[in-house]
C-alpha cells in the first residue's frame, strides 16, 4: 500500500517562497475570504473548544500582520461540507 509524505506548512511555504522569487514574482497575497477558507479547519477546532470568533480574531493579530474581524471570520468560514466537497 503506498501512501503520499506531507510536509509542515513552513516548509510549503519557504518552498513556494523561493520559486516565486527565482520567477521574478510578488509574494502571494490572500484576500480575506480565501485567507478565512484556509483557516477553516483551525477556527472549526478552536469553536469546539469554546473559542469566540473574537478571540480566534485577537490571536491572529497578536501573531501576524494579519487586520481580520469577528465579523469576517463568522462571513466567510468555509464549513466541513464546503472544505470537503468533491471539486469538479
């Protein structure tokens, strides 16, 4: 049986890092929703253990640049069956 290796996110993130740089491109940038989609499964976890939308909001701008609102978190969470629906 074989089966895929993953890696961390930072690893990810530093490859596509430098080859968006060896191609002469900007660093990739998010607009809220999309940012809010990939955080889904965080903010789902974080609700279930009795986290606020507030809360999940301060610790994202305590630890990045990253200017989000309660509001948006609650407009633009991505739920389990949209996260996982079969793309085609």
């Amino acid at each position: 049986m074989e089966y895929s290796k993953s890696y961390p996110l930072q690893e990810a993130i530093h490859a596509q890092n430098a080859l968006r740089e060896l191609g002469g491109l900007a660093p990739e940038s998010f607009p809220v929703e999309a940012f809010v989609g990939m955080i889904s499964d965080e903010i789902e976890h974080l609700r279930k253990l009795g986290h606020r939308d507030e809360e999940i909001a301060e610790v994202i701008a305590r630890n990045s640049k990253i200017e989000i609102t309660a509001a948006q978190i609650a407009e633009n969470y991505a739920s389990p069956e949209e996260r996982h629906a079969p793309r085609g």
